[in-house]
C-alpha cells in the first residue's frame, strides 16, 4: 500500500542512494540558472537608470520608454523560462531513471532523448492549460463576484465573504486538477508513451496522499528559499527605509526610488548571484524531491491496482 510515508521516503532516498547524481544535477541547474540570472540582474541597473529619465509632462512617451524597456526585459524572461522547462524536464526523467531504471546509468542518469523531450512537451502543453485555466476562472470569479456584489450591495461584508470563498474554491480547483495531472510525467516514462487516462486513473482517490506528499516537500522548500532570502531583504528594505519622506503624508520621489534601485543593483550584484546560485541549488534539489516523489507515487499507485511492474513494461507499447 502506497502512502504518504513510502512517497517521501523514496524521494528523500533518492538523495541519499543516488548523492553523486543529485550532485551533478544540483550543479547543472546552478550552471544553467546563474548563466541566465546574470542575464536578467545585468540588464536591472540600465532599466532603472532609464526610469530615471523619464518625463512627466511627456506620459505617452513615459509609457513607450517603459514599455519597450519591460518588452526587452520580458523576452529574455520567457527565453530562460522555456530553457528552465528543458532543464527541469531532463532532471525529472534523470530522476525517474535512477529510481525506476538504476540499471541505466550514465553521467548523473542525464539524457536527452525521447523521454526528455516527450516530457518537456507535456509539461509545455500543462503550463499553457493552466495559465488558459487560470484565466478562464479569473474571468469567471471576476463576473460572480460583480454579481454577488450587485446582490449583496446592502450587506458588503457578506459579499466580501462570499467573494472570498468563491477565490478560494477556484484555487482549490486548480490545486485539484494539478495534483491529478501530476503523474503523467512518470506514468508516461514508465510506458514508454503518453499515457494521460493511465495516470488520471492511477490518482484516483488518491489526491490527499500525493497531495499531502507534495504539500511536505513544497513547505521544506519553502524554508529553504525564505531563509537564503534573510540577506537580500535586510540589505533592500534597510537602505529602502532612507526613502521614508519626514512628511508621513509625502509620497517617495519615483526618480528617487528608481536612483536607489539603480545603485542597490549594482552594488549588490555578488550577493544577488550568491543568493541566486543557492536557489539554483536549491531548485536542484526541489526537482529531485518532485521526481522522485512522482517515480514513486506512479510505480506504488500502479502496483497496488494490479498493473504490471515497471520492469514488466513494454517501451514500445
């Protein structure tokens, strides 16, 4: 019977069966992260100074000269994060390979074939539906909590209320549909092919065990991430407390801001890529826990309905 306890043991095991592998991968994802963070924490100084020129009486050119800056900005972004896909999506399939084919060894169990790509490729496709979903239910929550508004227009404490739990049931439906889809990815190595019905099957009265497994290692990374943070925000919020105009009133000057932005950048660019290069690490980690959690929640969940074993499987169907 495959529990909360199994997945969790088998994930952090993992690390201690496999340490020169998660090695290799946490090292990757550090090479790979801090080439592109210093992409991105470069480009900071240059987009703050440009904010600091930019002119009042002149809002429409204001607008463009940010918009173009943010453009620029933007596209490296979305050029790191579809590198940062690839990138998780060979950890993950090395994962699933050191626990469910240790036999298949290499440089870390890393590979770029087609579990690789059929991987990245999925989890491509689920990030699109989410953000499609997530839209959809912005919109919607967006159109009943107007109309729970108009209704309830005498009492708004009551459609706050109301308004409050309809955001919350559309954040528990995505969890939901997540939680679910989440063994695809390692149902789909184990067989060699896409299998969505296989794994929605598989999770069936399951959520609360993958839910909870995955809830664990969230929170752990959670620590992690939040104490690494201690320096940065100590360094920003504590020069930022020079900006507090004497007039409570007052508001800060922009292009003060903008000045101190500039300059905190620039003279902490170290430490923001130490910290970066521990988040890397980190993530790294994260994304061993993760596949290593999914390999085996997939190979339990299949076993315990009677399903063939992983080295019964078929490859090619």
């Amino acid at each position: 019977m495959t529990t909360v306890g199994t997945i969790l043991g088998d994930a952090f095991g993992l690390i201690a069966r496999r340490p020169g592998a998660v090695l290799i991968w946490v090292l990757v994802y550090v090479a790979v992260g801090l080439a592109g963070a210093a992409l991105v924490l470069g480009q900071m100084p240059q987009m703050f100074e440009a904010m600091q020129h930019i002119d009042p009486e002149n809002p429409a050119g204001a607008q463009m000269a940010m918009m173009n800056g943010m453009g620029r900005f933007q596209g490296l972004s979305l050029l790191i994060q579809f590198g940062g896909v690839l990138l998780t999506s060979v950890v993950l399939c090395a994962a699933f390979r050191a626990l469910l084919r240790p036999e298949e060894d290499g440089f870390g169990y890393l590979r770029l074939g087609w579990d690789e790509l059929r991987t990245f490729f999925t989890y491509a496709v689920i990030v699109i539906a989410a953000i499609i979903l997530g839209f959809i239910l912005m919109l919607m929550l967006f159109m009943l909590t107007g109309l729970v508004a108009v209704i309830t227009r005498d009492s708004p404490a009551t459609g706050g209320i109301v308004g409050f739990l309809l955001a919350v049931a559309a954040l528990c439906l995505v969890i939901w549909v997540m939680v679910r889809l989440s063994l695809i990815y390692a149902v789909s190595f184990l067989r060699g092919r896409l299998s969505i019905d296989e794994a929605w099957a598989a999770t069936r009265g399951r959520f609360w065990t993958l839910f909870l497994a995955y809830l664990l290692i969230a929170i752990f990374w959670i620590v992690l991430n939040t104490i690494m943070s201690i320096p940065l925000l100590f360094s920003l919020f504590g020069g930022m407390a020079s900006l507090v105009p004497a007039d409570p009133s007052a508001e800060p000057d922009p292009k003060l801001v903008f000045a101190f932005m500039q300059q905190w950048f620039a003279a902490n660019m170290g430490l923001l890529l130490a910290v970066s290069a521990l988040a890397y690490a980190v993530q790294g980690l994260m994304t061993a826990l993760f596949g290593g959690a999914m390999a085996s929640a997939a190979r339990g969940f299949l076993t315990d309905d009677g399903h063939a074993m992983p080295q019964d499987f078929d490859p090619e169907g």
